[in-house]
C-alpha cells in the first residue's frame, strides 16, 4: 500500500498533502506477519480534494489486499474541515482588538520570555507588545473541529497573546506558559474582545446580515458534508500504552493546585 501511494504522488494535486506511520509491521525479520497496521493523514485545501485522495488511498489499500491475497479494512478516527474565514466577522474581531490592545507586560514577564526562547534556541524578541493588523498573521495550517462549524454557521477565530513567540505547540514547552501570568492577562485581553465583538453583533443588525451574505456566498458552490461516519466512536485507546508507560514520571511536574492570579 506504502508503495502503491508513492507511485499516485505525481498524480495528484499540488495542494494535497499525506503523511503516514507504519503502527504494526511485524515482530520479526524474514516473517510474514499476519497482521499489519498504517496510519495515515491525508489533507488538502479544500475537503471536497482531501476526500478524493482519500478515496484513492482506500482503492489503493484494496488492491494492495488483492495482491497478496490478504484481507483488509479501515477506520476514520478523525476529521476536520479546513476553516471557512468570513472577512466580516474578522473585522468587527479587529476593532475589538486595536480598542483593547495588547496586554501590559511586566519585566518580569519579559525576562521570562526572553530566557525561554533563548533556552529553546528561537529568536529572541521577547513579547509582543503591539496588535497584529488585520491579515497580518501568516497562514496557520492546523486542523480541528472549528473548522466544521465554520462551514454550517457563520464563524470567526480569534488568537489571544497567552503564549511567549516562537514556541511551537505540539512540544512539551509549550505546556509551561497556560498557568503563568502571560496566559492569564492573555486570556483577560482575549475574553474583552470576545464581550465586545458578541455586543456588537447583538446591537448592530447590520453586521450580522453582512456576515449571512458573505457566509452565503463563501458557500454557494461548496457546501458541507460529513466524512466522519455517523457510528464512529472516539479514539479513546489512542496511544493508551504509551501515555500509560510514561504517567509515573509525567505525573511528577502535573499542576496539583488551583491558580489564581490577582
């Protein structure tokens, strides 16, 4: 299967991307094990092109099954749209956000920031300290559920500055910075703007019948469908043995005590 998908690459669009960890390949060279596992994430810039290089790779399992002589099946753990971005509902966002601005740091915090991004080996700018203009921040390529709803509801998505600059998340280190001051005037700062965006939804008609129309008209041509199959369960028992093999000693530096800040 591996192979029949590396000889597909060329055949498909430049936007696409797949990725894949073989999870259960055999215990023993020169033994054909009697059973096999891969994983794979397939992405693209829309869902409509990420669920046709899906289908393919399914083809793809299917002949691979049928060349020797085995059987095979799948299982769709996870699926997330991309995020349908409304320049409406961003807008009203970013005047919420130049009215509150940025968080006032202390040199503490400061010096915090800069050691850290100085042990981590990124560059050292410490916080930022002025907003971010509108289209100002670069492209983010994660995935998640809210890109989902994005797509059924008029949406918008708003970054708060709870996190020192150039951390990258999906780390350990970036687990150190939620329950510290910075995360915590971040959060402050956030949920200001959050109240004012809502109030001004609520009290000018105007903005939500611009969101509508541009949301109608974002989705004119695409419209949502679910790929997750309707009986589809969690994952739950993801990565289980290893969390389970590692919580001893994790559990050492887990946060026992509320935080509260003045």
């Amino acid at each position: 299967m591996d192979i029949g998908f590396d000889k597909l690459r060329e055949h498909l669009r430049p936007t696409y991307r797949a990725h894949r960890a073989i999870t259960a390949g055999g215990i023993q060279p020169n033994i054909i094990p009697d059973y096999g596992q891969i994983w794979w994430f397939v992405r693209d810039a829309n869902m409509v092109d990420a669920k046709a290089t899906f289908d393919k790779l399914t083809k793809i399992a299917e002949g691979a099954a049928l060349m020797t002589g085995t059987t095979q099946e799948y299982q769709i753990d996870a699926v997330a749209w991309p995020q349908l971005g409304l320049k409406s509902i961003a807008q009203v966002l970013q005047t919420n956000i130049d009215t509150v601005g940025m968080p006032q740091w202390s040199a503490e915090e400061q010096d915090f920031a800069r050691r850290f991004q100085t042990a981590t080996g990124v560059k050292v700018v410490g916080l930022n300290t002025s907003v971010t203009p509108l289209g100002g921040q670069p492209q983010v390529a994660a995935s998640d559920d809210k890109g989902d709803v994005s797509w059924v509801v008029p949406s918008g998505a708003l970054n708060f500055p709870a996190s020192v600059p150039g951390i990258s998340y999906h780390n350990w280190q970036a687990a150190v910075t939620p329950t510290s001051t910075i995360a915590h005037k971040g959060m402050i700062s956030g949920s200001k703007v959050l109240a004012g965006a809502i109030l001004d939804f609520l009290t000018k008609p105007e903005l939500v019948q611009e969101a509508r129309a541009e949301f109608a008209k974002a989705t004119t041509e695409m419209k949502y469908f679910s790929v997750l199959p309707a009986d589809a369960k969690p994952p739950l028992d993801l990565n289980k043995e290893t969390m389970d093999r590692y919580r001893a000693e994790m559990s050492k530096f887990y946060l026992n005590k509320p935080v509260r800040f003045d």
